[in-house]
C-alpha cells in the first residue's frame, strides 16, 4: 500500500513540468559555472595566500595548475550548489506537497479513501525525502560527469581552503599546505558528502513540507521557507549573536567539508547527522499533528 | 438494523459557537437511492463531510456497513466511494491516470477496471486527455467514475447536478437510477434539485439547522392531504385570512395563487371564507403534495 501509493506519488509529480524545469535549471547552472570556471581560469587558492610566503604561493599555484580536474571543480562547486540552490529547490519540491493538494481540493478526494491520515502525510514525506535526494545525487553526478568530460580525471588537490582551515592559519603566518587524494578515494568522498548534503538539505525539505502543511497557499509555504533560511543565514553571520550558532542549522550546511580531510572526524560527523536528525523531527512533527487532527474543509 | 449501510447516531458537530449539525441520526438501508435534503447552511455537507472521514464530529457515531468509523477508518472507507462538493483532480493528468492515482489509494486496480468505470459514465473515448481540458460535466462524471472504481457499497454524491447545464443534469439523472440498478450500489445523495431527488430517490431525510427534520420514503413523508392551490385576488389579504381566521398553513404564494395542504372536507370552508370577504376566487385546483410543497413546508415550519 506504501510503495503503491509512492509510486502514484512519483507519478504524479514527475509528471510536472516544473520538475523538469527544477531539473533544467541546475543543468543550465552547472555548465554556466563550468564554463566560467574554465575561461576565468578560477583559482580558489590564492585568494587565501596573501600572507603566505612566496615559495608557498607558488607551490599552491603550481599544484592548483596540475590538478586542475573534473574533480576539482566538482568538489569547488559543491559548497555554492549545497549552500544556496539545492536548499531554495528542496523548497520547491517541499513547500507544494500538501499546500498544493489542499488549493486543488484534491486532498478531500485523497482522505476520503481507506487510507490514514498518518500513512497519507508518511507518502508524501517519504516522496519529498525521495526527490530531495535523488536531485542532490542528481548534482553531484552532473557536476563531476559535465567536470570529468570537459576538464578530465584524476586525483583531487584538497586545498585547505576549502576545508574552511585556512583563513586563521595565514593570519597567524603558517600555511597548512595542501593534500592530495587519490582518484578512487576523491570520489568515495565526493559521493560522501553529497549524501551529507542531502540530509542537510533535507532541513529545507522539511521546514518546507510543514509550512505546506500549516499555510494553505503553496507560494506563501514557499516564501516563508526561503526567507526564514536566509533571515537565519544572516542572524548566524552577525558576529555578536555568535552564541546562538550551534541552535541554527544553517551554521551547518557545510559540515560535509571535513569529509576531504586526510583523516575525516567521522564521530564529529556523525553527530552532525544526528543534528540535524533532531532539527527534522522537530520541525516534521508539529506539521504531522496538525494534520492529523485538523477537518478538511478544502 | 441490520441491513443498514450507513447509521448515523446523536451525530454533532461544532465550529466554534455554531452548531452545524446537532444530533443527527440517519439510516440508510442497503439498496436504497437515498436523497439528502435541507436548505443552504443546513449541515448536509457537513455530515458528508464526517461520513467520508473528513471531518470528525464532537459527538455521535457513524457505522458504515456495521463498521464504526472512528474505531476502524480504513475498514469503513473501504465500503464507500465519495464524489464531495465540486470534484478535483490533478490537472496535468489524463483522466486515466487521475483514476489510477486515487485508487491506489483504496486498492490495486487494474487498466480495465478503470476502463469500466470510464465507460459508465461515458468518458472512455476522452480518457487519455488531460482533465484541464475537461468541461464542468465531464468532471463532475469524472468524479462519479472515481467514486466507483473502489467498488463501493456506498456510493456517496454531494450536489452531483452543482453547476451543470439542463443536458448535464439529464445526464447525471439518468445515471443514478442506473448505477442503483446495475451495480446494487447504495447511493447516498443530497441535491438541492427536488425534481431530481422526487425522480431518483427511494428514501429521503431532510435537515433544517443541523437538525434532523423528517426521513421516510416519500409516500410516508408526503402528506395525505392533497394540496389546493386558490387562484384569488389581493393574495396578502388573502392568506392572512385563511392563517389568522382560519388557522390553517400557506404553504406558498405568489401574486395571484395560494397553495396550502388541506383536507377535500374542507376546501369549501376555505372557499365560502375567501368569497364572504370580498375576495373574487378565480380558480380552485386539487393536486397531490410534491417533494417541494413538502420540502417547503417542513423546512419553513422549521424556520418559523
């Protein structure tokens, strides 16, 4: 019964076009960057070696130069793809589960079958997971796909950049360097860290889901997502609320960076996971007890 | 009881202070074609509402098919197919799919079933094309065909006629007789169209102010008393003396008739009253109570 009504479910919404819309636009977005990435000739590096030494300036230079792959550009990306789209079209995809089947009226057609309220909400959470990770795998397969066949294979240079280590490093004068990952393990890792971007961004999913679920105009669920995500972004960015930072998810989003390190912090990690577990529930659970008690008068 | 479909028993509901629906106890017997009836803001939705699951009452009790809702909601859903208020579906599917999505929520159907159920209601030709390009009426059978794919016992239609031309109405008039017959489908229906509910239905209820009127067939319900219709002159006078010096109801007027049930004894009382006021009495004619004089009586009887 679960699994029918999941199928009916992807049925139903693959049908949409703007799915293939949601779709299209991160395939448009992913090869714009590529091709910036490549005309630009982006170096990510140097940005964070103004205090370094020169020698070291030039290593990292040079390094940035040789490994300059598919690889590279995939995992440069995928902080700007996991911070700031992938969340605002998990929004897309949540904030229209229930909302829109309430402006249709479809909702009374739904519940006056044999089904409960609980399995009929635990469908449709089940779908908004689903998607929400197939569009993230979908991501990461289109970056590293579109990197490998424009740019190539091979190893990837982890710059401590973007391991968020360098920026207090420089100022204090030392330089961490740079490492090395192999081809097989770079790629283990990518896929990695998309799975820990999906369940970050399944956050939004959620926020979404429970808006549509208590707001009956699916724009307004939307709205109200998007600005509570970037309102957050902006209370975790303000220096003298830094105390309020570790209740924000959104101080989190790229807690998948230390993925790439030489040895990953896999218990730090795992209670990153268990996180945002908590952040989910908390924010799926009001929206399910609403639903199951409220009269549809749709 | 036992034979009863659906039972209804001290049915309430509440939204905030107004009492939508007070107490209400309905049976509907296995086989029956059974209207609904009551007046706008009477509750009928409202109750189907709380039959189809919907919305849950403050107080009281729904069984369908010996089956308590609350205790066993899927159990008891399974018995019915509902078509409540304006049908909806998904407007970027094809009627098919529409059919297939929603039943997967009952059951597992196959093509041919949804086939079936399109062809009853005479759709199947259409069936592939998306429902945004569906008229009203084609929707509204739509509806009735989604209503039927479960295989319901009870089959429950909220104003099925709601927005339909005279060809529309025909057709859904046709229909329900027919889904009764052929299916042995129990059809619960509420319509504000009387002709309709007179034509198709086996038993009615009617409901005034959430409550619970009168419910019957209609040879219980409807008077033995024939109803007389005077054709007279200065009507408002007219009826204030038959109601003030007579005590007797007026069941309507317009602008040159009275209607009022009443014994065939008394029709000339009535008569020698009207002409011995200075009334000039153009037409007396003697017709048996339809559903609406009866409709108006008891739900005007209520208001006053």
């Amino acid at each position: 019964m679960f699994f029918r009504a999941l199928k009916c479910e992807l049925v139903k919404n693959l049908r949409k076009k703007r799915t293939f819309w949601a779709f299209a636009a991160v395939t448009a977005l992913v090869s714009v960057l590529l091709i910036g990435y490549v005309v630009s000739r982006f170096d990510p590096v140097s940005e964070y070696l103004r205090h370094a030494s020169p020698p070291e300036r030039a290593l990292a230079n040079m390094a940035v130069e040789a490994f300059g792959n598919g690889m590279l550009f995939a995992v440069l990306f995928m902080g700007l793809l996991g911070f700031a789209l992938m969340p605002v079209l998990a929004v897309a995809f949540g904030g229209e589960l229930i909302s829109s089947e309430i402006q249709l009226g479809t909702l009374r057609t739904a519940l006056t079958r044999p089904v409960t309220r609980l399995g009929f909400y635990m469908t449709k959470y089940a779908y908004a997971a689903l998607i929400t990770l197939g569009f993230v795998l979908f991501t990461a397969v289109l970056t590293y796909g579109l990197g490998v066949l424009f740019l190539g294979r091979g190893p990837l240079l982890v710059p401590a950049a973007l391991l968020g280590q360098v920026r207090g490093q420089v100022r204090s004068g030392t330089f961490p360097g740079l490492h090395v990952l192999s081809e097989q393990t770079a790629l283990a890792r990518f896929f990695v860290a998309y799975l820990l971007v999906a369940i970050a961004v399944m956050t939004m999913t959620t926020l979404s889901f429970t808006l549509s679920t208590l707001v009956k105009h699916t724009g307004a669920a939307m709205i109200i997502a998007i600005s509570t995500y970037f309102i957050l972004l902006i209370v975790a960015a303000v220096p003298w609320l830094e105390s309020w930072r570790p209740y924000l998810f959104v101080s989190k989003m790229t807690y998948w960076l230390p993925v790439f390190q030489p040895d990953p912090p896999v218990r730090q990690i795992w209670g990153d996971i268990g996180y945002f577990a908590l952040y989910n529930a908390a924010l799926f659970i009001p929206g399910l007890l609403v639903f199951l008690r409220r009269d549809v008068q749709c | 009881m036992g034979d009863a479909i659906l039972e209804t028993e001290g049915l309430t509901k509440r939204f905030g202070a107004r009492v939508a629906v007070d107490g209400l106890s309905l049976r509907v017997a296995r086989g029956d074609v059974f209207g609904f009836l009551g007046p706008n803001g009477a509750g009928k939705t409202t109750t189907i509402r709380m039959v189809t699951g919907l919305i849950r009452p403050n107080a009281g009790q729904i069984a369908i098919g010996g089956v308590r809702l609350r205790r066993s909601r899927r159990k008891a859903l399974r018995k019915v197919g509902a078509l409540v208020e304006t049908p909806a579906f998904h407007p970027h599917l094809s009627a098919r799919t529409n059919l297939a999505v929603f039943a997967s929520l009952s059951r597992r159907v196959d093509g041919k079933e949804l086939d079936e159920a399109l062809d009853t209601v005479g759709l199947l030709a259409r069936a592939g094309d998306k429902v945004k390009t569906y008229s009203h009426g084609m929707k509204q059978r739509l509806g009735i065909a989604c209503a039927l794919v479960p295989q319901p016992e009870l089959l429950v239609l909220d104003e099925p006629s709601d927005g339909l031309d005279p060809h529309g109405i025909k057709d859904v008039r046709d229909l329900i007789p027919s889904l009764a017959r052929e299916l042995g489908v129990t059809i619960f229906i509420s319509s504000h169209i009387l002709s309709e509910v007179e034509q198709t239905c086996s038993r009615l209820a009617i409901i005034d102010h959430g409550r619970l009127v009168t419910q019957g067939t209609m040879d219980e319900l409807r008077s033995a008393e024939p109803v007389v219709t005077f054709g007279v002159d200065r009507v408002a006078d007219a009826r204030r003396l038959i109601e003030e010096k007579l005590g007797l109801d007026v069941l309507s007027m317009d602008e040159t008739e009275l209607r009022l049930t009443l014994p065939h004894e008394r029709i000339a009382d009535v008569n020698t009253a009207l002409v011995s006021a200075g009334h000039r009495v153009h037409a007396i004619v003697t017709a048996r109570q339809s559903l609406e004089d009866l409709f108006l009586e008891l739900t005007e009887k209520s208001i006053r």
